[in-house]
C-alpha cells in the first residue's frame, strides 16, 4: 500500500499536539494494513472519511493507492473537500 500526502494535509498536521498526532499515526498504520476503512464519501469517488479525535481525516484511495487529502474539524473538512474536489480529480 503506498501513501501520499496533499499538501493542505501537512499544513493541518502541523497544527496537530502531541496526542491527536499520535492517534493519527497509530490510524494511519492500521490503513496501511487494511485494518481501518473510513466511511466512503456520497459524491465524490474514491473517498473516504475517517474521524479521530473529533477531527475527519479525508483521502483517497484506489487500488494500492492512499493519498491524505485533508485533516480538520467536520465541516472544514468537507467544506475544504467540496471546493477542491474538482481541481484534485478532474
């Protein structure tokens, strides 16, 4: 499984302290083995939403393919995912 990161994702995660960062990892480590599966999104193709920390981590996935797009409070989130959908995708 690769991963990749947009650049809107390393900019939230540098915000992130020390325990919601550690939450990420350990969540990103058991979607690099498929144990975690987010809740997949209604209109946009291969995404997905996972919460942590009362924050939506928002990617992408197709086949071996996990690009994290954003990582913000729910309706940032999918108001960021909304307005930038089309320019990632299309």
């Amino acid at each position: 499984m690769e991963l990749q990161s947009y650049p809107e994702f390393k900019k939230d995660i540098k915000k992130l302290d020390h325990q919601e960062r550690k939450r990420l990892k350990k969540t990103l480590e058991k979607m690099i083995i498929n144990l975690v599966s987010g809740k997949p999104m209604k209109y946009t193709k291969h995404t997905f939403s996972k919460r942590i920390s009362g924050k939506r981590l928002i990617y992408y996935k197709k086949e071996e393919l996990i690009i994290l797009l954003c990582f913000k409070h729910h309706d940032k989130a999918y108001k960021w995912l909304k307005e930038n959908y089309e320019k990632l995708f299309n």
